[in-house]
C-alpha cells in the first residue's frame, strides 16, 4: 500500500488571527458561574438522562443551563456563583454508580484541554494514633494518597474513630487502601475509606471501570467473574466509607399556664421565642422558607454557614437537612410532653 503523505499546509491555514487586548471579553462573572463536567467511564450512557439527573440531585434554586461541548465533555451555567460553589462542595457526584468530575472553568482556557482527570474525595483515616492527628500528619498523608485539600476541624471527624480529610484523588492511579507510618520506633498501618466512592475495579483499585473491563485481568468467562468477586481481592467494597450519621436540631419549647411561670424568663413584652418555627441559634444556620404548593422548600436547597470552618461543616448541614426537626411554641398551652407541630422532611 502506498504510504499517504501529511497534508502539507496551505497559506491560508498558516495565517494566525492576532487577538488585541480590547477585543477580550471582560465578564469574568460568567466563568465563575461556569462548570465542566465529565463522567468518568468508558461504557456508553444516556446523555440526556444523565444532564436531568445530576440536575435535579443539586436541587439549585434556580435554572441550570447546560450544554454539550464534546463527546463525555459537558457546560453547566448556574444562575450565582454559590450555586456553583455549593456544588463542587457537596461533590463527589455520581450518575449511575459512574463519577461525574466538576471543575472550574477559567476564562482563558479551552474546555476541551482540560486535564479532567481528578477530583476531590473525603477520606477517612483509621487506626491513627489521637497524638498524631495534627495537620502536619494530616497534610502528609494527604500528599501520600493524591494532594492534601483540607482537615476536618469537627472533633467528632479528628478525634473519635478516625481523622477525616479532604484529598484530590489522581483518577489515573490506583486508589491507596492504607499507609505505613513509622513512629517512635515502631511501624503502624493505617488504613483508607472513602465517602461516596463511585465503581471502581477491584482488581487494579481504579476508578473508571469495573473488573469485567479490566485490562489487567485475563480473557474470563460470564460465570467466572462472579466467582472472582467473591474471593478475596486486592481491592474491595471494605474501601467504601459508611454514611455520616445525621445530626437532629431540635429547640427546646417554653410551657406555661396559669400561675406556672419561670421566673428566669425575660418580660413578658419580649418578643423572642413567640414566632412559630424558631430554633436557637447554633454554630449552623439553616434557611428555610414557604414554598408554593407542590414545590419543596427553599431550607433544602441552600445552607449558609455562620462561625464554622471549612467546607465540612456545609456537607455537615446539607446531608443532615433530611433530619432536621422544627418545633413550634404554643403561646398559653400547658403540657409535660411537648407536641410536634412541624417536623422536617427525610
């Protein structure tokens, strides 16, 4: 067969168009409203399902605009840049057991050269001693795994039964199942979970495909993988962290009738404490308004937080909204057992 020759370049082709800087467009707001998305998966999806999906999974307030850029390659416009923010906080997203990569977009880059290829991961850390749980170590198993995000500052995630941290995971590497640490002498294994862990081969431990599709494994039958899943592996589910428990707010309610006061309560001319559906104040602030019949509440779209650090604390409130209690005052009703007048959706 005769060998084809590179199409050489005409003149025209060779012309550069120069771009001046007056001619740049300057609305950057755009660009932080602006994500790109990617599943992470070589198997074929419904595109459309997939943009319905992942849209209403971030319940955002407001419409978000999408558009197909290339093949596995999408635009998501949000209406304010806390949409966008939220979003990429409350992440990992998955679609169909299949990791959804977010990233910003800057306002010079071509969506099409972007790497897309890691994403953040909270990650637990077991069997660490409680006198090595500063954020040095931290910051150094961090490193280890993939590069070191951020620390849980809760104390419930850094002193209790592990240290929880945030990592951006390299897709293209195994995952880490654990670490050795030398200290005082003496060598200790810690192992690795991690939240919302998407599919991923347990016989190579990476993310993008399952062991049917692994390279790694030789040519087996149908009936041959179920076999092989069930023997010990090099990887497993044990890397999937269990869910957070959810934490329930509830305000204590003030009864009083007749001659029956507290004496420690402000004066009757006060104000505080007579609406219906207030809570104490706490460290979280959660936004919860009326919604029109048949529409959810706003409370669950959004939530601000007031006094806390890091972006924990967010994920804290959104994943407990579906435990959220409110309890109302009943202004003049004597009862030992309060009544539940209001309680949250799960």
């Amino acid at each position: 067969m005769a060998r084809r020759e590179d199409k050489q370049p005409t003149l025209e082709e060779e012309d550069a168009i120069t771009v001046e800087e007056d001619e740049i467009s300057e609305d950057d707001e755009v660009f932080s409203c602006t994500l790109v998305g990617k599943i992470w998966t070589e198997r074929p999806y419904n595109a459309r399902a997939f943009k319905q999906t992942i849209i209403q999974a971030w319940r955002s307030r407001n419409p978000v605009e999408t558009q197909d850029l290339n093949k596995n390659l999408f635009l998501f416009k949000f209406a304010t840049k806390k949409e966008a923010e939220l979003v990429c906080r409350n992440g990992p997203w998955n679609f169909d057991r299949n990791l959804v990569i977010l990233d910003r977009i800057a306002s010079n880059e071509q969506p099409s050269e972007m790497a897309m290829d890691s994403t953040p991961f909270r990650v637990r850390v077991y069997d660490l001693p409680l006198k090595l749980r500063s954020e040095g170590i931290a910051k150094k198993i961090g490193n280890m795994v993939g590069k070191f995000l951020e620390m849980d500052e809760k104390e419930c995630n850094r002193m209790g039964k592990f240290l929880r941290i945030q990592i951006s995971i390299d897709l293209k590497k195994p995952l880490k199942k654990g670490s050795k640490i030398h200290f005082q002498g003496r060598d200790i294994w810690v192992d690795y979970k991690y939240e919302k862990l998407p599919n991923f081969c347990f016989s190579c431990g990476r993310i993008r495909h399952q062991m049917r599709d692994c390279e790694d494994i030789e040519d087996q039958d149908v009936d041959a993988y179920s076999e092989l899943e069930e023997k010990d592996q090099a990887f497993g589910p044990w890397l999937r962290a269990s869910p957070l428990p959810k934490v329930t707010y509830e305000a204590k309610r003030e009864t009083s009738s007749g001659c029956n006061k507290n004496l420690f309560s402000p004066p009757s001319n006060n104000n505080k404490g007579k609406n219906s559906g207030t809570r104490k104040e706490t460290g979280e602030e959660v936004e919860q308004q009326k919604g029109t019949d048949g529409s959810r509440k706003e409370g669950e779209d959004e939530v601000a937080s007031k006094g806390v650090k890091g972006n924990f604390e967010i994920e804290g409130v959104a994943e407990s909204l579906g435990a959220i209690s409110i309890s109302t005052l009943s202004k003049g009703v004597s009862s030992e057992t309060p009544r539940k007048t209001h309680k949250g959706r799960n």
